[in-house]
C-alpha cells in the first residue's frame, strides 16, 4: 500500500493519553501510519508550504514508520544528546542496524545497549513511575516532554520532581494554593504544594508521627526556592486564628519574584511584600527567617545567582488543631572558605555587599567602611571576584534584611553586633604583612597598623595584645612559656582563619537567636512527644573534576539519605504488597550502601574519617600517610567488606569510592588542616575576653583556656590540643549528620528532588546528559531499578477489566455480574503471560517493568482493527445518507417545478387579482376578533385580583386576632410557670425540713435505745447490790468475824461511786428533762454521770 492510498482512507484516530494530551495517531486498515500523521508527528507547527528539503526529511521518517512495527521502536545512546529515537532495520549477531529518527544515518548498535520506547499515550505521564519501560532514556524523554510544555513538576513515584523553569509561572498563585488544600495527590497536576499538603494531612492524622519533606539537587536546580514554597504553603494553611483564606493575601503579593524557581531572579521572602497583619506573629517570624538566612548563608555562584552555601533543616511544629506553634532551624556545612576566598566568576556571601551598599553611611564611617576607605573594590576579602548579581539589588535587599531582623524580634543592638563582626572581619582581610629578613622563614610584621587597629577596636580586644596573638603567640614548651615568631605565611593563614571562624561562629549564634525567636511551642500530643514537620534543603552529590573534603562530607550525606529513602520506599512497597497479599521475598535495599558508608565513617576497622582523626592528632602525620594507611588497609588480607568499595587512585594523593551515583575520585591535599581547622589559642583566648559582650559569647569555650597551644615540630602542623575541647571538622559532621539521620528516621519522609535543565539558564531547554547526570545523582534512576526488581505497574481490577477486556475472546466473561479479581484471572489466561510476569493480589493486578506495554501495544492494534471497521461502517452509511440526500434533492427540485407552473397558471386566472385585494382585510377582521377576546380576559383577570385582595385582607385580620390570642395565652403560661416554680420551690423546702426532722428521730431513737440497754444493766447491778446489802445486814446479827470485816470494807470501798447518790447530799446539776426522767436519760451530775431512772427507783 503506497502512502496516497493510506492517505485516501480517510483521517485517523485521536486517542487521549493519561495525561489528557491528545496524542494523534491514525493507521489504514493493515496498521500503517498515514503520511498527514507522519507529518503531524515530525513537525506539528510546519508552515503552510513546506521547502524540498523538508518534504524529502518527513517523508523519510514516515517511510521509516511504515517499514517498521511500532513495537521496534528504540532508544539508541548518543554521546551528544544522551539518547535518540530511532526504529530497528535489522537484528544479526547481537547487533542491530538502527535507522534513527532525526535523519537519513543509519547506525550498527550493539542490542544491549538499546531500550524500549514507550507507546505514545505515555508521553508526559505525570508519574514516572507509570511508565511501562523504565529506563533512563524514557524518564528523561517524558521530562523533556513536560518541561517544555511548562510543567516543571513530574512524580517518580515516592517522590516529586522539580525542574527549574528559569522563567516566571503563575503556578503559585492563591487560587492555585487553595485547589490544592484538602486534596489527594492524584487530584491534582504534580506540585509541591501537593507534597506539603500530604505531609500536613499525614500530620494531622496521625498525630505521633512527625512528617519530613526532603530537598536535594545540584546548585542552581531551585532547592532553596522549592524549600520556601513549601514553608510558605504550610504558614498559608496552618495560620492561627485567622481563617486561610486571609493568608493567601501574602501569596498574592509575591508577584513576579516569586513566581518561579529561577535563581537568577529575587529571592526577596515571601512574607516581605505581603501585610504582617494577615498572618499570626509566629508565622511571620517564620517566613522572615528566610531573607536573613539568606544574606548570612547565599551568595552568587557560577550555576545560581542565590545560591545556599549551607545545609538547613526547618522544623515547624504544630499544636492539636494543626496550627504553626514554634520551629526550630538547624544548620549543617556552612562553606566558611567563601569568606577568603572563591572563583573569579563568584562573589562572597550577600551580607557583605548589602552592609556596605545599604546601610546608613554614617554608621560604616564609624566603622571604617566608607568609600573613601575601601574604594571602587571595596575589601580585599571582596576583591578579584564578582561585585554585582544580575536582577538583585543589595541597597533593597538591605531593606528586606532588616525588615526581617526586627520581625524575628532582633532589637538595634542584637543587629549592631552582627554587623560589627562584618565589619571586622573586612578590615582583617585589609591587614597586611611583610618579611622582616630575606629567607621566606623570617619572622613576619605588620603593614597596614591602622587595618589591625580597626579590627581590634571592633573585635574589643586592644590592637597590641591582638598584634602580639598573631605575630608572637605564646606557647608551651615542655613547663615553660616561649614566644614563638610566626612566618608571613603562618599569619596570612592565622589572619584567614580567624575570619572565618569570626564568619561561621557569628552564624551560628545568629541561627540560634532566630530558633529562640521562633521557639518550639508548647503542644506535645498524649506521650509528651511534639509533631513537627521538617524541611531539609541540602546540597545534592557532588562529582567534581577535583573532589575535595567538602566533596565527601556531601556525598556521604547523600549516601546516609539514598540508603534513608531506599528503605523507605521499599518499606511502602512491601506493605503495598503485604495489603495485597503478594508473596514476595523481602530484600532491603538499603544495605547495599552500608559498605561505601562504613568505608567513610566507620570505625572497626577504620574509615576514611576514622583515619584522618588519627592523623590529626599525630605530629608527623601528613596528607599522603593518610593516604597510604587507606591504601594498606585496603591491601589487608582478608580485606574488610566495606573496602570492595574502595580503590587506589591514579593520583599520588588520593583514592576512589563506589558511591550509589558512581564512581568519585577524591584528592587529599589538604585534608588534615581542613579536618583540623587549627586556630590559634593565644587569639582565641584573647578574643574570649573581649569587651564586646557579643565577641565574647562567640568564644565563650575558650574563656578558661589561656594560650595552651604546643610548641609544633619543624614539619608538623599547627594545632590547639585542649582536652576535652579538640573535635575535628569530620567528628562534628558525623555527630550533626547522625542527630539528622536520628530526626528523620523518626518521620514519615516526602522527598523532592531538584533538577538542573541546562547550564545556560535558558527556560524550555533541556540538556540530556546533564540531566541524566543529576537523575543518577539524587537517586531517581536508583529508585527505578529497584522498582523494576518488584512489580512497579499496577492497575485496579476494574481499571484492568475496563482496558483490557476486549483481548479476551468473546463470551469468555459471562454476562451480569463478575468478581473482579475472577474476570481479571479470565483475561490474563486468555493473554498467554509468564505466571512470574504479574500477580493478582486483592484488590489490583501488579506487573513487572514493560509487560503492561505489551498489553498496550495488543490493546491498540486490536482497537486498530475495531475502528478500522467502525471508520468503513460510517463511510457506508455517509454514502448512504448522501445518495438518500440527493433523492431528496431530486424529488424537491421536480416539486418546485410543479408548483412554479401552478403559479403561472393561477396568474392568468382573472379571480387572483381579486383574491391578493381581499386577503388583507382577511387578516384585520382576525385581529379585531383576537383583541375584543383579550379585553374579556383582562376584565376577568382584574375580577379575580380583586377577589384575591378581599380574601388577603381578610386573612391578614384573622392572622392579627390569631396572634393577640398567641400574645395573651403565652403571658398566662409564664405566670403559670412562675407559679409552678414558686410551688416547686416551696415542695423541696418542705421535702429538706421533712428529711431533717426524719433525721433528729432517727437519732432520738438510738438515743433511746442505748439508753434502755444502760438502764437495763443498771437495774441488773443495783438488784446485784441489794441483795449483796441484804446479805450483809443478814451477817450484822451475829459477831462480826475478821473474814467478814475485811470483806465489809472491801464491799464499802467497792460500792464508794454509789454512796454519793445514796446519800441526801444536794444535786447542782440541771435537771432532766420529764422524757430523761422517765426512761433513765444520762445525765450530768457534781459526782459523775447518773440516770434519772435508777435515783428515782432508788429513793423509793
């Protein structure tokens, strides 16, 4: 079939992808691609009349398509361009001949090296993840696609993606904030508002487990900007009180600046062009945070116009209702070098162009700052690097900065001091130093005194004392004190040294006032633990030409967090298959990185950093024994697991590392004096009791030590040795990067990695092996191999059913209902695929990487066919309705002549005239009819409204009586309820005296009862005595006997407490009552206690 014959059959088939983008693509009934597709396919906005040349071109490409089966289409690696599209020709001996896409070359390719295309509705598929044919050149083809469209955002799976625009979108505006607020991530088009709503949600519900957002990527890929849309979209949402949408006032007043990821643009915070009313307090302390940390911690790069020279983590935390209650900010890697020294192509951190272009004049001349002092370039520290950054102003970045300071609530002398050791860190590196004799190991003196003195009046020290600490320090030579002459090299070094200390130390101290500001709140949910959510803005790996130590502190970092978000994501996907009930034998991915992580900091045997340590402390030791110690440790028999990670470089100093991103090779000159980071302790004592209280805060460790430096060997380095004090650069960084990893490993993560398009800042242009770079980099490529290891495509079974049912042969699902899991097993049966392809688990059907394309592909060439029917049946019926159309316009034309000749008869006919006269006044007497009619109907309409009018008026007299009865019926309810309750009140006071005086009886009662019991067992003991008297009266007859007078004595001293009662003696006490006389009440009498009862008994 030639192309006019495909082109003859018609027009093809839209066919809508999963990202809603139309992907147009039509076939002729045996499968070919027709020639306006080809055309359309290769170069959809061609000009109306198209030159030989491209006409010859697209043809090319469409015969291509036309010889060769989609399903052949591949990715062929090219060392420009990263990967080509292109069709395989032919396949012999493991090689393969490929015509590629871009043109007539053909190229012999080894089959290895090819990979898959994916069908065309997975161009811009809005997760990676969803992709059929995991592969680089897949991912990074479905991120071009995007990105030129504008759509900066794509998910891989865990985690998002963020491409820098480098041009404004108005994709952060407040309706765009408030679609996002409360929705589920497939809601929505891929964003980071989307990642920071997951996260907030998750908080929310979860109110133990604290959330984390990670950023990472290269310098200039947007981290810090992507860092601040994410803390802005929190403080939009989470303000307290004020309702949410008063908080997006400030996201409106973003504007240009902040509408896009572009470092080249102004990164003047979010909260600063908006009303500090909409917001509460503390949340505007929070967004103001950012232009500080930014002046101390930015500065212009050669990639990025603001670029972090530090590594943050926000926390944010939040009380019970998810409101903002405090955050907490810590830092990591300040690159304090930039202070002294950078690229030509750099400049130094913003704060220093700011103070000296932005602050009141005649404060910088107080300090010694004026123009006159530094002229047109300006410090010496600034000098031989860039002054000025394209789109930023530092006289209004001046202004932002300390708008910032007072809302954090830093006051004018908290903000003095932080400037004043701006400023004396300037005039140091103004200080300038000569050799005394000829030989370069000649003691070193000062030129520029008036530079030092400067300094030292800043610093609050007197400029001798800081003269002497840097020319002549005193140090400990065995149990004496020596002053010890330094070189001019050692002071050049001593001098930048201490302003860098100065620098990072005054960071520091800054981040810690702002975390004071900022505070953590008080909310701890029921176990006392806080819920926050932090944000981590980190630089990403690094492979540089030359790779430093700073190079493997950061990729080490990176490490610890790849094998962090390995384990999480495989986690997820063990659980996801755990609900599934899928079996699968469980692997963590995350200890394939523990040998490259202990090679770095482990400790049995000793790591890299383990083994700098050790050096740091030894005298003798220099960068290449540290070196050759890694090397002999790597040489040891056996060797230790974590050094298969290790190699010997090429290099005299240095070694490579297996990292997850690929191989790095490091350099070591210079390790030990960077992982040392000597200062003198003569000046750090010095400056520990400066009279500036903010100095001296800096220093406070160094307040008790003296100058306790030790007296170095002729080749040894200089070194503070302080017990208990000393801790090397590589100790800190461990310390820092394990209480992250411990933060971390308590939240549920959410990752976002940043990309870097291309080098020259251009918007809509992707430069693929930079960007395959970065993919390997920031472990994107990592997490889709392990994907492809699992089952990374999975499909509800009534999405499967809905695709895929069509492949079955028909009748094999039966009609009515089905289970699904039942007719999604049907369907696979019929497919003929390998059981260990897919699995079926409860609720989806899971496959692994390329087998649903295949489905696809099998699904579009069995939807050719149907349509090619379908597109053969409607031109059968438009011929149909055509020749049916033209019948009709035969038959009409035939009656149209039918009646022209009526006409002309009837015009000849002599009663027509008359007719055409009449047929007016036909129509006035009908009109005259139709208005006598419509002014009956008015009268009967007013009649009626009338009646209406009576019947409203008589109804409205009936309302008001109805409503006097309500009124007067509701005034005898309240007086009866007043009456009611006066009764009621009266009832319980009756029911209180009632219960009181049941009380009093039931108290009388006992009284009685005892009293009886008593009476009764006086009764006994008084009819005891009587007879006892009888029988002594008895014995009175005769003689008393001895016996008997002791016993009578015995009885009268016995019965000594009755005689009292017996006797007539007179009774002082009150009398009893008539009732306590009657029934032997107790009462009190001069001799003790008695009843009524027996003395009257008794008397009688």
């Amino acid at each position: 079939m030639t192309a006019s014959d495909a082109t003859a059959r018609g027009p093809g088939v839209q066919h809508a992808g999963r990202t809603g983008a139309a992907t147009a693509y039509a076939r002729t009934r045996d499968g070919a691609l027709t020639l306006d597709y080809a055309l359309s396919r290769f170069s959809p906005s061609r000009p109306p009349h198209l030159d030989a040349v491209s006409t010859r071109y697209l043809r090319r490409q469409f015969e291509l398509e036309l010889a060769c089966p989609r399903h052949n289409r591949v990715w062929v690696p090219d060392q420009d361009r990263g990967y080509v599209a292109g069709w395989v020709v032919k396949e012999e001996g493991g090689q393969s001949t490929v015509a590629l896409q871009t043109g007539d070359e053909m190229r012999i390719v080894d089959s290895d090296l090819l990979t898959r295309v994916n069908p065309p509705n997975f161009d811009g598929a809005a997760d990676i993840a969803d992709l059929t044919y995991l592969n680089e050149a897949s991912v990074v083809h479905n991120l071009r696609v995007r990105y030129q469209k504008g759509e900066i955002y794509t998910y891989s799976g865990l985690f998002l993606v963020a491409v820098n625009p480098y041009r404004s979108l108005p994709i952060y505006t407040p309706q765009v904030v408030e679609a996002y607020k409360g929705t589920r991530r497939d809601q929505n088009a891929p964003h980071v508002y989307a990642v920071a709503e997951k996260a907030w949600q998750n908080m929310l519900h979860q109110r133990d487990q604290s959330q984390s957002v990670l950023v990472t990527g290269e310098s200039g890929a947007g981290k810090t900007e992507n860092t601040k849309k994410v803390i802005q979209y929190l403080a939009a949402i989470a303000a307290d009180p004020l309702p949410s949408s008063s908080s997006f006032d400030l996201l409106a007043r973003q504007a240009h600046a902040d509408s896009t990821l572009s470092p080249s643009l102004s990164s003047s915070s979010f909260s600063s062009r908006a009303g500090k009313k909409k917001l509460g307090q503390l949340e505007q302390q929070i967004l103001e945070a950012n232009p500080i940390l930014e002046a101390f911690g930015n500065a212009q790069t050669v990639k990025n116009n603001n670029s972090s020279r530090f590594g943050k983590f926000v926390r944010i935390f939040f009380n019970g209702a998810g409101a903002i209650a405090g955050a907490n900010i810590d830092w990591y890697l300040l690159e304090k070098s930039r202070v002294t020294s950078r690229s030509v192509d750099e400049r130094s951190f913003h704060v220093f162009f700011q103070l000296l272009r932005g602050a009141d004049p005649d404060l910088l001349g107080e300090w010694g700052l004026g123009l006159e002092a530094f002229g047109a370039h300006f410090a010496a520290y600034l000098a031989h690097s860039r002054l000025d950054v394209d789109g930023m102003d530092d006289r209004q970045e001046w202004k932002t900065l300390t708008r910032a300071l007072d809302t954090v609530g830093f006051d004018d002398t908290e903000q003095f001091a932080l400037f004043r050791v701006i400023a004396a860190i300037l005039h140091l590196g103004q200080v300038s130093t000569a050799v005394a004799g000829s030989s370069s190991s000649s003691s070193a003196h000062l030129n520029s005194h008036a530079a030092l003195e400067k300094a030292a009046f800043l610093l609050g020290v007197t400029p001798d004392s800081l003269q002497n600490a840097l020319l002549r320090p005193k140090v400990k030579a065995g149990r004496e004190w020596v002053t010890q002459a330094r070189s001019r090299e050692q002071v050049v070094d001593e001098l930048a040294a201490l302003s860098k200390t100065l620098y990072e130390k005054n960071f520091g101290q800054l981040v810690d006032r702002i975390n004071r500001s900022l505070g953590e709140g008080t909310f701890a949910n029921p176990a006392g633990k806080k819920t926050f959510i932090g944000v981590l803005d980190i630089a990403g790996f690094e492979i540089f030409d030359t790779n430093g130590f700073e190079q493997l502190c950061i990729n080490l970092t990176n490490e610890k967090l790849q094998q962090f978000f390995n384990h999480h994501m495989f986690v997820l996907e063990q659980e996801e298959y755990a609900r599934e009930d899928i079996k699968w034998d469980y692997v963590n991915f995350g200890h394939e990185l523990q040998p490259t992580i202990d090679l770095i900091e482990g400790t049995n045997p000793m790591g890299v950093l383990a083994c700098l340590d050790d050096a740091s402390i030894m005298p003798k030791a220099t960068d290449k024994s540290v070196t050759e110690k890694l090397d002999q440790l790597a040489g040891a028999k056996p060797p230790a697991p974590q050094f298969s990670k290790y190699s010997s470089s090429r290099l005299e100093q240095g070694f490579t590392v297996q990292h997850y991103a690929g191989k790095v090779e490091y350099r070591t000159e210079g390790w030990l004096e960077k992982n040392r980071d000597p200062l003198n302790d003569n000046i750090t004592s010095l400056l520990a009791q400066s009279a500036d209280a903010h100095i001296a805060s800096l220093f406070s460790e160094y307040a008790d030590a003296g100058p306790l430096a030790v007296v170095p060997e002729a080749s040894g380095p200089r070194t503070r040795v302080r017990k208990g004090a000393f801790r090397t650069v590589g100790q800190r960084h461990k310390e820092q990067l394990a209480v992250l990893m411990s933060q971390l490993n308590e939240t549920q993560p959410h990752f976002v990695r940043c990309i870097v398009p291309n080098l020259r800042k251009s918007p809509a242009e992707i430069d693929v092996p930079l960007v395959l770079d970065q993919l390997r980099c920031n472990g994107v490529l990592e997490g889709i191999r392990i994907a492809r290891l699992g089952y990374p495509n999975r499909l509800a079974f009534s999405e499967f059913r809905r695709r895929f049912e069509l492949l079955a042969p028909a009748g094999a699902i039966p009609k009515g209902f089905v289970d699904g899991a039942q007719a999604c097993s049907t369907i696979l049966s019929h497919l003929q695929l390998d059981a260990h392809t897919y699995r079926l688990g409860l609720t989806k059907v899971f496959f692994k990487a390329g087998i649903l394309a295949e489905l696809e592909e099998r699904r579009d060439d069995c939807l050719t066919g149907i349509i090619t029917n379908l597109q053969a049946s409607a031109r059968r019926f438009i011929v149909r309705r055509q020749a049916v159309k033209i019948l009709h316009r035969e038959q009409a034309i035939r009656t149209l002549q039918r009646n022209a000749r009526i006409y002309a008869k009837l015009r000849a006919w002599p009663w027509w005239p008359l007719f055409q006269r009449i047929r007016p006044l036909l129509a006035a007497a009908r009109t005259d009819d139709e208005l006598r009619r419509k002014e009956s109907e008015l009268v009967e309409a007013k009649k009626r409204a009338e009646a209406e009018e009576r019947e409203r008026e008589r109804l409205l007299a009936l309302q008001s009586e109805y409503e006097q009865a309500q009124s007067e019926l509701t005034q005898a309810l309240h007086a009866e309820r007043a009456l009611a309750a006066e009764r009621e009140a009266l009832l319980k006071q009756s029911k209180e005296r009632e219960t009181r005086l049941q009380a009093e009886v039931r108290h009388l009662e006992t009284a009685l009862d005892a009293a009886k019991a008593e009476a009764l067992d006086l009764k006994r003991q008084r009819d005891r005595s009587e007879r006892e008297l009888q029988r002594i009266a008895a014995s009175d007859v005769a003689p008393p006997s001895p016996t008997k007078s002791s016993t009578l004595q015995g009885l009268s001293t016995r019965e000594l407490p009755l005689r009292p009662m017996q006797e007539n003696r007179p009774v002082h006490s009150t009398p009893a009552s008539p009732a306590a006389q009657n029934i032997g009440v107790k009462t009190e009498t001069p001799y003790g206690t008695g009843y009524g009862g027996v003395h009257a008994s008794r008397s009688t």
